[in-house]
C-alpha cells in the first residue's frame, strides 16, 4: 500500500495558515485522498507534518467544504479497513480547476 504522507511531500508543502490570505480559487489543491469504500474525497491545501493535521477541502456523499483531516486518523482506518489512499496519479492544481 501507498504511503500516505511521504518525507519528500511534508518537506514542500505548505504549512498550516501559510495560504490564508490566497483567495480560494487560487489555492493549490497539493495532493488527494480518497476513499475506495466510499465517494468520499479530500485535497490537502496545507500541512502540520508534526501533528499530521491537514487543512484542505473535502468532498463527502452529501457535502463540500473546507476543513481540518487528520492523516493519523486516517492512518487508524486503513489498520483496520485499509479504506483511504492517496492518489498518486493526482497533478497540483489551484481550486478554481477542480472539476467535480
């Protein structure tokens, strides 16, 4: 299995906040996650390498939003599911891209 999070990732993304002043449609969706079980998708924006908290946009069966995902709680599904993988095909993109 794919890891989720990789030294070469954590050393280039953004860090938390570091974006907060970039309109939306201009930040940069960094890498995917998604869920093989589910519909469910999240693009990270920013990271916390220290705290595996990312902040980035999620996209559930029934709602779209801009929040908070913890790669150790992630981590903790797939012990258990294996369920949540990081799509390694993705390209960078800014938000105002994102066809979905």
């Amino acid at each position: 299995m794919k890891k989720l999070m990789t030294k070469e990732l954590e050393e280039v993304l953004p860090k938390l906040y570091a974006t907060e002043n970039i309109k939306l449609e201009e930040k940069i969706l960094q890498v995917r996650y998604r869920s093989t079980n589910s519909n469910w998708e999240w693009y990270l924006i920013e990271y916390d390498k220290d705290k595996k908290l990312a902040f980035g946009y999620v996209i559930s069966e029934e709602d779209r939003e801009l929040g908070y995902f913890s790669l150790e709680e992630f981590q903790e599904v797939n012990e258990e599911r294996r369920e949540i993988v990081r799509d390694t095909e993705f390209k960078a993109i800014k938000f105002k891209e994102l066809k979905c």
